[in-house]
C-alpha cells in the first residue's frame, strides 16, 4: 500500500512553497498518496486530495482571527476528522503557526506513530522562545530556512535541518543583465493596500524634498496588483508628483535591479532587495496598539530580515515616528551622493544575502522530508 502524507499550508507564500516541495516529493517518490490543504498551486501538483482554502484562511492578526474563531474551528475539526482516518505516516506543516502549532498538538495525541515535519520554522526566536521545549516535544523535525535558526531549534533538542530560502530560486529567475541607472530611487512600499495607504504618502513626500535639492533623481514605485498600482497613481496626483514619480504594475524585482537605491517597507521586499544588491533603508510603521504590543513581545534588536541574518545593521530601520519624510530623504540623499558609501552597502548586502543558501531550496526539503519515508 502506497505510503500517505498529509500537508498543510495557510497563506499564498506556503502553498508556492508547499507547491515547490511537493514536485520534488513526488518527482522522487511517485507513488505517495498526499492529501491536505493548500492552495491552487499545491492542487495542482498534488490534485484533488488538496483543497483549495488559503483565500479564505489567510487572514492577519489576533483580532480577524478572533472573530472568525468558529470558521478556522470547523476547518480544524474537518482536517482532524481526515488525517484520523487516513493515518498518514507523515504530516508536514508549512508556516502558518497560529493553526499549525495547534494541530500537530492534535495529531500527536490522536496519532502518535505519524512523523511530524514542519518546514519554514516559525519565528519563535523573535516573539516567544518560551514554546521551543513544546515544539521539540511535538515534532520529529524542523526545516528552516535561515542558517541562525539551526542551533536555536537544536538547542531545545529538536532535530533541524537548514535548506535555504526558496526565494533564492525565483529570485534567480528574474535576474537581468542590466545596469544601474545612477539617479533612479526605488520606493517600495509594501503589497498590502493598507501599508501603501500608511507609507506611500510618507516616501511621496521624501520624493518631493529630495527631488527639489536634486532635480535630475527619478522615482518609480510598483503595485503588486493592478488596484494597489491604481491606489499609488491617486496618491502621486493628490501630491502632485507625477511627473516625478512613475507607478508601474508589477515588476520590483526589475527596478531593485535597475535603481541606484531605495526605500522599501519591512518584509520579505527587503530580503529580495537585498539579494539584488539595492541599497537601501527600511521602513516600517503599524497601528500604535499593534506596534506597543509587538514591543512588548518581540525581544530582537533589529526587525529587518537582512539585519538579524547579518547580525549587524547592513540598513538604516526607521520605525513608527522615525519613518518620517526627513529621515528616508537624508538617507536616500547620502546613497546618491557618497558613491563609496553606495557601492559599499551594495557589496555588504550581497555578501549576507548569500547566506540564504544557493538555489534548489524545495528539492532540499524534499530530500529531508523523503528521508522519513519508509522508516
């Protein structure tokens, strides 16, 4: 009888991932019956067995998830039900830790032979290093995808593999020949409409005070979907900066490879900067209770992926009231007019972006994954 796994991914970024994973499970072992929950991505590499429900599961923060408690109850109740009855030998959960922490507990205690592997750790080592001793009990391995993640999970006794960042990947895809256009300014401001309505005016101004000491400096900014690109267009008219600042639908990975620098709101957009060699600062501002909140939770000395991989500050952060106009145009001006300075940020940045690991990070997994198999 052929063996079965069970899979489990909440948001967009997991079920590419998950997706990527699971080709190269199956590519190594055809014969496995995987079924679980994804998105259309992991459906379509892993057919009907995945249902399709990270539209709806994708939501973000204590309070949307409070009030849609009996909605993520049902899905957990209806998962159970299912891995209970097909008695996979392996669960593999990726990301999504609020649900998937909770659900391997489930599964131990129903299932104790089922081999639990969580891939793309979460990052309790920023916000409660408290529930290692828990996840060490409760999981068979972890793959992470930061080399400082390995010895923090090991530390509490949980068996941990590093495979790299599947970003590295898509981002190698994207690579162009190009060169630098020396007075181009990347303004990056998030994927989210509510972080573009918060930051984009903030770098619409730093545009303007920037532009009028230096009037030769162009901008551009990039919508990830056509409505934020909309979004962005309304905001440069109400500022009056179109001839200025040049919105396009999509492509930030061409213009992290094509400005001379940038300033680009926290997230994965600072490691994919990073990993093209764009100089930049990062910004970051939240609702004051979610950002005194977080404080209180958050126990790291930097917030910028690129700077807790260095282990140093590679990028200015300006957080909350400091992600202001004046401080991301005296930082921008410094990168357009020290060339040194410019090209040295540049090469640090390369530098740590080259501990994500090489390409093949999915296939990586899906080796370690595959190890269990059989056993």
């Amino acid at each position: 009888m052929a063996e079965a796994l069970y899979v489990i991914a909440g948001e967009l970024s997991g079920d590419a991932h998950g997706a990527g994973m699971l080709r190269a499970l199956l590519s190594m072992h055809p014969e496995l019956e995987v079924r679980g929950a994804g998105g259309p991505e992991m459906r379509e590499v892993a057919g009907d067995g995945i249902r399709d429900w990270v539209e709806e599961a994708a939501v973000m923060g204590i309070w949307e998830v409070l009030k849609r408690y009996g909605w993520f109850k049902k899905r957990f109740d209806e998962m159970l039900t299912e891995v209970i009855a097909q008695k996979p030998s392996l669960l593999v959960l990726i990301d999504y830790p609020g649900f998937n922490l909770r659900f391997a507990e489930a599964v131990r205690q129903e299932l104790p032979k089922t081999k639990i592997i969580y891939y793309i750790s979460p990052q309790v080592w920023a916000w409660n290093k408290g529930r290692l001793p828990k996840m060490a009990r409760l999981l068979d391995e972890m793959l992470c995808l930061f080399p400082f993640e390995k010895p923090i999970f090991e530390g509490a006794g949980l068996p941990t593999t590093f495979v790299g960042h599947p970003l590295v990947d898509e981002l190698e895809e994207e690579r162009t020949a190009g060169s630098r256009e020396e007075n181009l300014v990347a303004l990056l401001p998030g994927s989210r409409e509510r972080e573009v309505s918060r930051l984009f005016p903030m770098m619409l101004e730093a545009a303007r005070r920037l532009n009028s000491k230096r009037p030769e400096t162009r901008f551009e900014a990039c919508g990830a979907s056509a409505k934020l690109s909309a979004r962005m267009r309304e905001l440069t008219a109400a500022a009056k900066l179109d001839e200025i600042v040049h919105i396009r639908d999509g492509g930030a990975h061409d213009l992290m490879q094509r400005a001379a620098c940038g300033v680009v709101a926290s997230g994965t957009a600072t490691l994919e900067a990073a990993y093209f060699g764009l100089p930049y600062c990062l910004v970051y501002k939240v609702a004051w209770p979610t950002y005194l909140m977080a404080k209180m939770l958050v126990k790291i000395e930097f917030i910028g992926l690129i700077n807790i991989l260095a282990g140093q500050k590679m990028v200015e952060e300006f957080i909350q009231s400091e992600a202001d106009p004046l401080h991301v145009e005296q930082s921008l001006s410094r990168f357009l007019s020290d060339d040194s300075f410019r090209e040295e940020t540049r090469r640090k940045l390369l530098a740590t972006a080259a501990k994500l690991g090489g390409p093949g990070a999915h296939v990586r997994a899906a080796t370690a994954i595959s190890k269990w198999i059989g056993r």
